[in-house]
C-alpha cells in the first residue's frame, strides 16, 4: 500500500501544473483552487461512487485503495503525449457531519505547465460524482 499524502502539511510546487480541492482549512501550508462541495452522501457511498467512476475511466491506471481510511491514488495518463499524472484523493466526512467532503490534489510528473489538464480532469470528476 503507498504512502498516501499528508493534505494538512501539503506544499504545492510554484509550478502551475497541479490542482488541489480541499475543504476549507484542511491544507496548512498550501491555498486550494477550489473548496470542496459538500456532497449528500456518506463518506462511504462518496469513496464508492468515485471508485468506480476512477475504474472506469480508460486512461486513469495503477489503482491504490484504502477503504478504511477513504484514500485513494491512481495515476493518469494524457491520451496523446502520455504523460503521466499522480491524483490523490481522500473522502472526508463534512463539516456538517451529514454528508462528506472531498481533498483531490492532482500534479503532472514532468513539465512546467500542463494546459489546465489536471483542473480539467479534477472538474471532470466532481461533474461525474454529482451527477450519479
């Protein structure tokens, strides 16, 4: 099982290649693009639901999975260049303590800038959790 990372003590790169979700005051030593929404689920339905949306996608490989703690990590691979990302997710349980919130850090391997690839594929993923 890998190491998942640590959201509360995460420091971006200066880089513009990576994309952070996060609830309001998870991330100490790092500002997120976006604050995660707070989702009507459990923290367990929200982990399953985005485990087979995470199976299903054709480029997104390489699976870890801990069920126990709602963490997860995949790698992604752009379609032409095949470049490979790293995303981390962790489900967490909301503020409200009905539903849940999600932290998503998704960064490219290599490069200085990505073409809003990794906002794109983290966007793309709250689209298709919503929507379920």
């Amino acid at each position: 099982m890998p190491d998942f990372i640590s959201f509360k003590s995460l420091q971006r790169p200066a880089k513009p290649n990576t994309y952070l979700v996060a609830p309001d005051g998870l991330c100490l030593a790092s500002e997120p693009d976006q604050i995660s929404p707070e989702l009507d689920l459990s923290p367990e339905d929200a982990f399953s639901r985005i485990e087979t949306i995470v199976e299903t996608e054709n480029n997104w490989i390489d699976l870890h999975t801990d069920p126990s703690e709602f963490r997860m990590r995949f790698v992604a691979r752009s379609p032409i260049m095949r470049f490979k990302d790293d995303v981390d997710i962790a489900v967490l349980p909301s503020a409200t303590g009905t539903g849940s919130q999600l932290a998503i850090y998704s960064r490219s391997r290599v490069g200085y800038s990505d073409l809003g690839a990794n906002r794109k594929r983290v966007e793309s993923l709250l689209e298709k959790l919503i929507a379920k």
